[in-house]
C-alpha cells in the first residue's frame, strides 16, 4: 500500500500540509497560538498529517534523502496522534518555528528533482 499513492503525491501532501500550518500562524505570536485551541488543534492536524505521509513514502525515497530525519517526523506524527491530552503547546510551538520551514526547503527540492 506504501506506493498506492506514489512519492510525489505523498511529497505533495508534506507540503500542502506545512502551507496550511504557515497560513494559520501568520502574524501570530506564541501566546496567541497557545490561547487559541483552534489554531493548536489545526496546526497539530497539519502535522500528523506531515507524519502519516512521511510514514507512506518508499524506503527507496527516504533512503536516498537522508538529510531529513524521517523516523524522528513519524514519532512525532505518532506522539500527537496517541497522546493527545499530553501535547506541549511550547514543543509544538518550536516545531512550527525551528523546523517545519527547513523541512519545507527539503521537499520543495525534492519535489523539484521528480
């Protein structure tokens, strides 16, 4: 089942993902995002989203990619997934900021090479 789908449009899905997370923090700041549940809740959807994708692509893709740390994006998809109540809005928070924008550079360039 991991190709029904295939790599790009998986790919396709990462990115679409991280615009919609992009566009739900525009002008926000931390204490925004963790008073608005709406935006908490989407932005973690946006991301499990990103996991289940990434948990799709071929082991041929992830392996040729190295430099973006897969298992470590699905463990994440599976900690918002099943410990829901549990969630740090500040983790979040910093995955938003720190990493998501270089994740997206990654799969924009490899979605330029297919």
């Amino acid at each position: 089942m991991r190709s029904e789908l295939g790599d790009k449009i998986r790919l396709q899905h990462i990115s679409d993902a991280i615009i919609e997370i992009e566009k739900y923090i525009v002008d926000v700041t931390f204490e925004d995002f963790n008073q608005n549940s709406m935006m908490r809740f989407a932005s973690i959807k946006q991301m499990e989203i990103i996991g289940e994708a990434t948990n799709h692509l071929s082991n041929n893709l992830k392996s040729t990619y190295t430099n973006i740390d897969w298992v470590q994006i699905i463990g994440m998809r599976n900690v918002f997934v099943h410990e829901y109540f549990g969630i740090d809005a500040v983790l979040v928070w910093e995955i938003i900021k720190e990493d998501i924008q270089e994740l997206k550079k990654e799969i924009e360039h490899i979605l330029s090479l297919m």
